[in-house]
C-alpha cells in the first residue's frame, strides 16, 4: 500500500521567489504547503497549522535562523531542513548539533530538496515504526516502555493490548502531533483492508478508559476535529 503523502509542510522563507518555487515542487510531490516569510508569521503558522515538517531558511529579517529553530524545538521533534546560503555556516550547524535533520545549500534544485525532505521522512519514519530497543517514554507519571512493552502510571501497571500499547506509544512519542486516522491505520495496522478508520476511534476510546482520570473529559489522547488525535503530554 502506498503512503498518502499528506504531509503538512511549513516552508519559512524571506524569498518570494524561492518559497514560491519550493511551495510549487512540494504541492506538485502531494504535500500541503504553508510559508512564512519572517520569524513571527512562522511562529504564529506554526501554531495554527501544527505541520509535520519545517523547511527553515536560516538567513531571515529580523531574527537569528538559529534561534527560530530553537524555538521549533522546544515545541516538537518533527524533521526540520535548514537552507543556507554558505557552506561555512553550515559546517557552524552541523557543528552545533542544532537539531537541524538535514541542510541544503543555496542555491539547490527544488527537485533534489524534495528528495530530501522525502528521505528525511522515510527515516523517521523508519524509526517510529520500530519501537525495539526505544528508551521509556515519560510524560509525568505516564511511563511507556517498549522494551518490556508496559504501560504504568504512578508505578500501577495498566494491561494494554498490542494495538493499544503502539498506538499510545506512537502518539506519546510525538507529543502534539496530530495524526490523521489514515495515518495511524497506515501505522498501526499497516493500513490492512478490512480495518477501516472506525478502529482508530474504538482503539482510542478503550486507551481512554484505561489511562483518562476522566474519559469523557481526556487530558491526555485528544480529538483534534476533523484530523484526527494527539498526545497531549
Ligand atoms: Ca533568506
């Protein structure tokens, strides 16, 4: 089965020209494209959009590129690519362990960043997907272990099922990322057939009832209406 490429990609650029040609290769590749032309429009599309990918030229008006991507991190784990117009600025980059997932150099084909944003894909998406050997995930007393495969919340083991344990593990992963049911289907169930979207929602409702205070009332796996659920640490 074929991946939708429906990701959502955030494109922060100062250049007309080149957001434009970068937004145009993108939508072309099926992806959702929204740009930003300067620190605060990025923040604030940023918010409203939640996207699953930032496209972060580091030369902008009126702020440091590096502490923009800061800013990005501090809020999500999702892949970042980083343009540069030099060389030197991006050995500093690498250099500084920024979190960057990759660097293109201006000037640079769109064709080739598309590819590089689809193998930046491919790779964490690899790696969602294989929760072996994974470190606990740890969100307050909400303690995921994909070593031993255990759930427990304030040192209680809760018994979970293997399509609710990586569903949780998934969404808690990727705090505040929203995942569309297609995509957890495509994940979880690597989108078999004769599962259809109705799981996702029975699924989340039974993790609900086991790790909500209150399930009709949930902290913590929210509904984001019209798109699908998140973890909200
Ligand atoms: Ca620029």
């Amino acid at each position: 089965m074929i991946r939708a490429m429906n990701e959502h990609i955030l494109v922060v650029e100062d250049e007309p020209s080149i957001a434009e040609v970068v937004s145009l290769y993108l939508k072309r590749a099926g992806f959702t494209v929204e740009t930003a032309g300067d620190g605060d429009e990025a923040k604030s599309q940023f918010d409203k959009h939640e996207p699953d990918f930032i496209i972060l030229d580091l030369m902008l008006p009126g702020v440091e590129g590096l502490s923009l991507m800061r800013w990005f991190r501090d809020r999500s784990r999702i892949p970042i690519i980083v343009l540069t117009a030099r060389r030197e600025e991006m050995d500093r980059i690498a250099g500084l362990e920024s979190g960057a997932d990759d660097y293109v150099v201006k000037p640079f084909s769109p064709q080739e960043l598309v590819s590089r944003v689809r193998a930046v894909l491919r790779r964490v998406n690899r790696e969602d997907s294989t929760p072996s050997g994974d470190r606990p995930v740890t969100h307050g007393t909400l303690v995921i272990d994909p070593g031993s495969r255990t759930l427990t919340i304030a040192d209680k083991a809760i018994p979970l099922t293997v399509k609710e344990f990586d569903l949780l593990h998934l969404l808690a992963l990727n705090p505040r990322q929203v995942y569309t049911r297609d995509q957890l289907l495509e994940r979880i169930w690597g989108g078999a057939d004769y599962i259809d979207a109705g799981t996702v929602t029975v699924h989340i409702r039974r993790l609900r009832e086991k790790i909500e205070t209150d399930p009709s009332a949930p902290m913590h796996l929210l509904t984001v209406w019209g798109v699908g659920y998140k973890f909200e640490p």
